[in-house]
C-alpha cells in the first residue's frame, strides 16, 4: 500500500502541512471574521433589544402607576359625589318627612273634630232614638200612650 510506505511520507507530510496552513490561512481571513461579524451583530442586536425592552418596561410601568392613580382619583371622586349625593336626599327626605308630618298632624286634628263632631251628633241621635225606642217598648208593653215629656225625665 503506497500510503504506508516510509518513502512517500514526507512527500505526504508536507502537501497535509501545506493544505492546513491554507485552510487555516482562509479560515483566519475569511471565515472566521465573517461568523465574528455575524455573531457580533447579532450580540449588537440583541444587546439593542434588551434595552428597549427595559426602556419600554420602564415606561409601561410609568403608565401603569398614573393608571392607578387617575383610578383612585377617580374612585375617590365618585365616593366624594356619592356622599354629597346622599347628603342631598337625605335633606330632602327629611324636609319632605317634616311637610308630611305637618300636613299629618293637621289632617289628624281635622279627623279628631270631625269625630268629635260625629260622636256628638251621634250622641244625641243615639238619645232621640233610645227616648223613641223606649216610648215604643212601652206602649207596647203597657198598651197604654206614655207622654214623651215624662218618658224624658226619667231617662235623664
């Protein structure tokens, strides 16, 4: 085999040390500077994105505290007008409740004359009635005309 024979290996020797000393002469010059340009790009790019990325962090948490903020001045707006709002009915509420307890008291002291009234033209009602009733029982019991005069004294 003529790849083995001692003859032949400094020939070899020397045509593998010239090929690796230009491969390593390409690759030195050509190759590798292209992948460190690329590697570096991409490091640059990256490295570019990642402070956007804490730069667009920053600003949305920025946005997110005035968020809160406008919200709790907002909420505390709306409990502020709620309140005033529930102060106002209640005024209102209680003058309506006054205007109805007065017109209240003035009906209850209409009724209470009106019964008053009532009970006293009813009272005498009651006592013509109880006299006629009376006058009639007896006449009847007694068949006899009683006078309504003496029927009278002797009820009152």
């Amino acid at each position: 085999m003529p790849l083995l024979e001692p003859s032949n290996f400094i020939s070899q020797i020397f045509w593998l040390l010239v090929f690796f000393i230009i491969q390593y002469l390409l690759m030195a010059k050509f190759i590798i500077p292209a992948f460190s340009r690329t590697i570096n790009g991409r490091r640059n790019f990256i490295h570019n994105k990642i402070i956007q990325a804490d730069k667009m962090a920053t600003k949305a948490e920025k946005l997110k505290k005035d968020y809160e903020e406008k919200l709790n001045k907002a909420k505390l707006d709306n409990i502020n007008q709620m309140n005033e709002l529930i102060e106002k009915i209640k005024k209102e509420s209680d003058q309506q409740m006054q205007i109805l307890d007065h017109e209240l008291a003035e009906d209850y002291l209409k009724n209470e004359k009106r019964i008053k009234d009532f009970i006293e033209y009813s009272s005498n009602d009651i006592d013509k009635l109880a006299i006629e009733t009376a006058y009639n029982l007896v006449s009847k019991i007694a068949e006899k005309k009683v006078n309504k005069s003496d029927l009278n004294k002797y009820l009152n």
